[in-house]
C-alpha cells in the first residue's frame, strides 16, 4: 500500500502545508514505503512537501520509495519536447525539490503515444540512468496498449496504470504480461475519485479547484482520470452496489482497495488521502483476508451489468 500525492499539490481542492506534512507522517508511520508524486503537481509542491518530510524524518528517509513523473511540464505537450536536454532540466528541478542527488524512480507522465515507439526517447531515459540523476524509470500510462508498448521495452521498471472495480481491463492482458516481463505495476486512481468509498450521492459538490468539478468531460485532461471515466450518475449508484458488498469491519474504500492488492501482477496500489485518518485507513487495508470467491464475482457483475459500456473499449 503506498500514497498518491497529486491531492498534497493541487486540483482536489485546498490542502494546507502542515497537513500534507501530516498526511505523509500518518501513511509512513501506518507502514506505506512508497510515494508517487508529480513535477507539475502543484508545479513542484507535492514534490517539495515529501523532500521537506522525509529531510524531517531521517529515521524513515532510507526505506521510502519515491517516485515521481515528468512530461507534462512540456508545451505544447508533443512528442518532440521529449528530449534528453528536457528529461535533464525536468529531473533537475525534481531532485531539488526531493532533496535528493538520486531519484528513486522517475516516470514519463501520461506521454503521447507516439513517444512509446521512439527509439530515442528510451535511450534517453537510459542515460539519466547511466548519469545518476535517477536510479530507475518507469511510465504512467492511458491506455491498455501503451501498457504493452512500454513492458516491451527492456529496461522499463514500472507501468503506472488505473486499475480499479470500474477499471478492470488492465487484468486481461496488461498485468499478465508485466509478470512475464518482470515490470512492475503501480495502480493508481484504485477508488475512483472517490467514487469507490460509496460516501457520494447526486448531490455532493465539489470545489471549483477539484478536477472532480472542472473535468468531469475532459476539459482539462483525459477524462479517464476523473471518476475513471465513469458518468458521474451511473458510479454513484454502481458504487452504492460495491458498498452493499463489503464485509463487516471493512469501509468501501478498504473492500476496493483489497480488490486492487489481491490482483496478480499489482506491485503497489496509490490511494490519495487528504487527511491523516484517510491515510491510515488506506494502509490498515493491509491487515484484511483477501476478498472470496463470492464477493469477487459480485464485483465482476457490477461491473459488467453497469459500468463495461461506459469504460472498457476506451482505454
């Protein structure tokens, strides 16, 4: 179980300093190892809060895995600004905001797909490598394709990909081939914006600066990033099905994690927490049996009777 950091930059509405800082405290003393953020999230302060924590935290510095992206900083965003001066100016400015020489993990972020096929780009990434400026890369991807386009090249250590009840087609071949491949898989988005803690209805509001408010049609960026796609009317009532599922001692967020962790292939799931108690609910998620044989199907119908039409052959 690791945390997502895009909320301690932005676009889910305000999160102060101290409790981003807070937030990081929680997760790691629950147990989560792993932290993903983003160079433009908050254009660099998700980024800047873990380099603050984790220099406040030396006793827990060492065996936390951060990783974070680059890409989007680029504009236009196009294949052509994807070049070893621009990875070495983006990762620069990462490793100072992490307070590292080092990243651990670096990730092209949501890139055009035209990139998965350059040979260059990937020679590039294999010289911030070979330069030090980051221990491993990865990328984080839209769809099931560029999935497979990226576990296809040899030194690709992760696929970030959405992996989820809605967002299930990344089990039929994506996560299959990274285990063959020995690439790692981290599931983001694995509650659905929320959806997936069945706590909203048709009347929840949202902040004007929640991309859960402003992208509910992909104004701002893929639309698979908000609600995972999903109408927001057809998840709110499907969600309510997945909560009527969950077992006794569990929250719904807690059952759609575990469906997530429990998948094989999946190295380490991102929920987003917004507050301590959220972050500490996320990683006690881990001290739960695995789903049976009979909540899995369960699942699998709502999935098919109210959400497949909406998600499965887009991404």
């Amino acid at each position: 179980m690791g945390l997502g950091c895009w909320q301690l930059g932005g676009d889910w509405g305000v999160v102060a300093d101290d409790t981003a800082l807070t937030v990081l405290g929680a997760a790691v003393d629950s147990g989560v190892t792993f932290l993903d953020t983003a160079d433009v999230y908050g254009d660099g302060r998700s980024e800047r809060a873990i380099g603050a924590f984790l220099a406040s935290r030396p006793d827990v510095a060492e065996r936390v895995t951060v990783a974070t992206k680059m890409g989007r900083r680029a504009d236009p965003h196009e294949p052509a600004a994807y070049t070893y001066d621009a990875f070495c100016r983006w990762t620069d400015r990462s490793r100072e905001n992490l307070r590292t020489d080092t990243l651990d993990l670096v990730q092209l972020h949501c890139p055009p797909t035209p990139v998965f096929s350059s040979d260059e780009v990937f020679d590039a990434l294999d010289r911030l490598v070979e330069d030090g400026r980051t221990a491993a890369y990865g990328v984080s991807v839209e769809t099931v394709d560029e999935a497979l386009a990226a576990i296809a090249r040899p030194n690709v250590a992760s696929v970030q990909i959405i992996l989820n009840v809605f967002r299930r087609k990344p089990l039929e071949r994506v996560l299959p081939a990274a285990l063959e491949a020995g690439v790692g898989i981290i599931a983001r988005v694995p509650l659905a914006s929320g959806l997936l803690t069945g706590k909203y209805d048709a009347s929840t509001q949202f902040a004007p600066d929640d991309h859960r408010a402003y992208n509910r049609n992909g104004e701002a960026f893929d639309v698979g990033e908000t609600f995972s796609g999903v109408p927001y009317d057809v998840g709110v009532a499907a969600a309510q099905e997945v909560a009527a599922l969950t077992p006794s001692g569990m929250t719904t967020a807690q059952l759609a994690l575990k469906w997530v962790v429990q998948q094989p292939g999946v190295s380490v799931v991102i929920p987003g927490a917004r507050t301590p108690a959220q972050a500490q609910a996320n990683a006690a998620t881990d001290r739960f049996p695995d789903l049976d044989d009979a909540t899995l199907a369960s699942l699998e119908r709502v999935y098919d009777d109210s959400i497949r039409e909406h998600v499965h052959t887009r991404w």
